[in-house]
C-alpha cells in the first residue's frame, strides 16, 4: 500500500476497500458559514475519502479515488499512527471521478 508517502506491507483481501477519510468529523461549517459542532445532531450524512487499497475482487474503484460511503457502515483501522477505514465494495454509494474534459460547445 503507498499513499502520500505511507508504505506498508497491507493487502486488502476479498471484497473489501481502505479509504482515508478526507476532512475529520469534528465541527464543520455550513454554507452560510455558521458553526456547527461534532456533538450537533444532523440528518445521516455520507462522507467523502480517498481510496488506498482494494482487494482482489473489487471491480468498481481503484486505488487513489474518492468515493462515498455512510459512516455508520465503517470499520476503523489504525496502521502507524495514522487512521483508515474499512469497508465492503457493497457499501460504497458513489464513486468521483474527475474530468479534465472541458465542453466543446456543441450540442447535439
């Protein structure tokens, strides 16, 4: 596994995905804005992290992606100091995929 200078002897088996969680689930601020703290109850929330690894039989996402998952389905792990989550490929929602198409201004 390397990911921004982490190398560990790590392979993910089976179906499962390690993502790095971007930001943290400390307080955050709204558009507005406003303070909103950790302990604040909210609506479910899905969250954003990058993938580090995959197993053999992920077929969806590949290492260095973003993807979004529900928290609440996470299994946290702590390798060096530094902290990951595992989950199942089944539990991902979305995967982000960055562009660097730019339009033509056709249209069909």
């Amino acid at each position: 596994m390397e990911s921004q200078g982490l190398t560990a002897p790590i392979d993910v088996l089976f179906d499962r995905v390690l993502v790095r969680l971007e930001g943290s689930d400390a307080e955050r601020r709204s558009r507005a804005g406003i303070l909103i703290p950790a302990t604040a109850q909210l609506a479910r929330r899905l969250v954003w992290a990058q993938v580090v690894s995959v197993g053999p039989h992920v077929r969806s996402v590949s290492n260095g992606q973003r993807v979004l998952f529900n928290p609440d389905d996470r299994f946290e792990v702590e390798f060096d100091g530094e902290e990951f989550v595992m989950l199942r490929e089944r539990d991902l929602h979305a995967v982000f995929h960055e562009t660097s198409h730019t339009p033509s201004g056709q249209y069909l």
